[in-house]
C-alpha cells in the first residue's frame, strides 16, 4: 500500500507543476538582440538577449513578472511546456539572470532561440519565446 502512495503522489508532481506555470504580462516579449537572422559570422558568437515588459531574476527567486533566459542551440522548443526545461548541451541555461552569452559553435550553419522561463526553469504562461534565429558560423 505503502508504495502504491509513493507512485501516486510521484505521478501527481508533474499535474502540479503544470497548474502552477507562472503567468506572463500581456505585451511581454523575448527576443535575440544579436545576431540578426541570416548573418554570416566569424567565430566566437556573442548572443545579446531582449526582453520586454517583463524583468530578469536568477534562477529560484520569485518576484513578480521576472525569469530568466534559456538558450536553444540547434534545437526545437519541447513540446510540453508545463515541464522545467532540462539542461542539455543545446538548451543552455541562464539561471545568474545573465543577458547575454559567447559560443563556441563550429563552422557551419545553426539556429538560435530564447525561451523565458520562472524562477523553477518551467517557461510562462502563456510562452515567451523568441523568433528562431539561423546563423552561418564561417572559419
């Protein structure tokens, strides 16, 4: 009985997260500042984050209309977003409240996308997610 609870209330703790996404502004936006899409760049990238109607915290503090930014590399935004997002070598987190990054990316071609999220790392509701932005990285 003892581990039929114990499965029961491991299975309810992704419900309650999803019930408790925090709450976006109307009008807040996230957005890549640089570099813009298309460009060509020479190695190492400097990616400057934008936001909008909303303010940056670290990670685990709460304050209203705040989060922090994470940074897709080469990837597409998870298809459930009532999940924190997991930190992997292609979405990149920055949980210090950081506003900008450099990457070391190979040459090549790859796709750059910000998803802000609260203070749990789980992205607003609704989502701010930037436009996915294509780069060439050249030697």
């Amino acid at each position: 009985m003892r581990n039929l609870v114990i499965a029961a209330l491991l299975l309810a703790a992704p419900l309650a997260l999803a019930a408790d996404r925090t709450p976006s502004p109307p009008g807040a936006e996230v957005y890549i500042i640089s570099p813009h899409n298309g460009a060509k760049i020479h190695g190492p990238v400097r990616v400057q984050f934008g936001l909008k109607g909303m303010g940056v915290a670290p990670a685990g503090v709460k304050f209203d209309n705040t989060g922090h930014h994470h940074l897709l590399v080469d990837a597409d935004v998870p298809d459930d977003l009532s999940l924190p997002l997991p930190s992997t070598q292609k979405i990149l987190h920055f949980g210090k409240g950081d506003t900008e990054t450099t990457l070391n990316l190979p040459p090549g071609t790859h796709t750059l996308q910000l998803v802000f999220a609260d203070r749990n790392h789980v992205p607003h509701d609704p989502a701010l997610i930037s436009a996915k932005v294509t780069i060439t990285v050249t030697e």
